[in-house]
C-alpha cells in the first residue's frame, strides 16, 4: 500500500504477462500482453484499498485467525477478487480479435 510497491508490483506484473504471453497459445500479441498487465496493475491494487476500506469501517484489523498478522485469508485474495472480473471481460473482449 505504498507508492513504491505499486511500482514494483506494476513492473513485476508487465514482467510476468510478457513472459508468460511468450508461451500462450491464445494471446499472442504484444498488445494484448500489455492490455492484460495494464487491467491487472489497475485492478489489483484497487482490489486491495477496497478491503482495506471494508476492514476500516467494520472496525477489525485481520479478516479471520488462519494468517493472523497478515490480516487474514481475505487479505491475500482481495486483490484477485477484483481482477478476476476485469480480465474475464477483458478476455470476452478481445477474443474476437485473437488467433
């Protein structure tokens, strides 16, 4: 939740969408890569405050007891939870336009 690690993870996710696009069968455009890094670098952190805004207002610092100190499960998915919808729309979207 700093500006330095939405950098890192923003350059970590380019990194890994690209590398990982090299192996798809499905996505073989350097623009689709960038598009699925940008969705991804967008949403996941937006995944996080949202929690983070949740856990607030409800008043709790960890969202159950499995990770204590790491504020809970939740916390290690939230970021996920967001993404997932944009990238299926995303994918939804450009799927007419992929070999």
């Amino acid at each position: 939740k700093t500006f330095e690690g939405l950098i890192g993870g923003t350059i970590a996710t380019f990194a890994v969408v690209v590398v990982i696009g090299m192996q798809s069968d499905t996505w073989n455009s350097l623009t689709e890569w960038l598009l699925l890094a940008l969705v991804i670098s967008v949403f996941a952190p937006i995944g996080d405050l949202l929690e983070s805004v949740v856990k607030r207002a409800l008043g709790i610092k960890d969202f159950g007891t499995v990770l204590k100190g790491h504020g809970g499960v939740l916390d290690r998915f939230d970021g996920v939870l967001v993404c997932l919808p944009a990238v299926y729309f995303l994918a939804v979207t450009l799927a007419p336009w992929s070999s």
